[in-house]
C-alpha cells in the first residue's frame, strides 16, 4: 500500500494537565467547603454524645459525604481521561467515515463537554446522601424527644 494512501491519524490533542478538568475552579472552591462542612457536622455530633455514632444513617451520611468530596478530588481526572477515549474513538469513527466518502460530521469531544460525565454519581450520591442526613436527623430528633418524656 502506498504511503499516501495510508489513513493519517486524527490530531493529537493535548489534555490540559490542571485541575478543573471537569468542573470550573470556581465551582470547586464553592462546593468543597460547602462539602467539608457537612461532614465536619456529624463529628461534633460525636463530640458531644457517642450514641450518635451507633446509627447506620449517620454512617451511610458520613460515607456518602466522603465520597462526594472524594468525587470532586477525581472528577477532573476522569474528565480528562474520558475525553482522550472519546477523541480516540471519534478518530476511529472519523477514519471509518473518511474510507467512505464521507463528510466529518461531528467536533472532537473536550473534558468540558464530553459524551460521559460524572453527573450521575454526583446526583445519586448527593440523593443518597441527602435521604441519610433526613432520616438520621429525624430519628436523632425522635430519640432526643422520647428520652425527655420519660
């Protein structure tokens, strides 16, 4: 086969090697310690009575809460990485379409605009996450009403 026939590669891309990847600095600085003071709460608690410590729902709270800010530390690193397998697959596709005759069609993907992003764990791990702290808070709040009472 000639070489001038010979399908070139798609345009190697360079990722950016920083941290919003994935998501604007300024987001990142909002949301992490709104995240860290939410899993600081539940550690006061425990300062204050060991009882709490005892629930499930403050454990499922506090695990949810880590890894929320655990998925912020590691979205941008995904987002850079999910890029490069998309654009790698898009070159394959490009290729594909340049064997037949056709026209390209669509934009390489970037980590701000991929195909796959993280918006799913973010929204069933903030749910689950949610959902614990309410059944945690009103079981807290029932126990503490009953113990008065009697």
């Amino acid at each position: 086969m000639p070489p001038s026939s010979r399908i070139q590669p798609a345009e190697n891309h360079q990722l950016p090697l920083g941290y919003n990847g994935g998501m604007s600095f300024s987001y990142t600085l909002l949301l992490l310690p709104l995240l860290v003071l939410f899993a600081g709460v539940p550690f006061l608690l425990t300062l204050r009575n060991s009882a709490v410590t005892e629930s499930p729902w403050f454990w499922g709270y506090l695990f949810g809460m880590f890894a929320l800010v655990a998925l912020s530390f590691a979205g941008p690193k995904f987002a850079a990485r999910q890029a490069q397998l998309e654009q790698q697959f898009q070159g394959r596709e490009r290729a594909l379409q340049i064997r037949s005759g056709e026209e390209r069609s669509d934009e390489l993907s970037t980590p701000e605009d991929g195909i796959i992003t993280l918006w799913p764990l973010y929204a069933g791990l903030s749910t689950v996450t949610a959902i614990a702290w309410g059944v945690f808070w009103w079981t807290r709040k029932r126990s503490l009403a009953e113990k008065r009472s009697l």
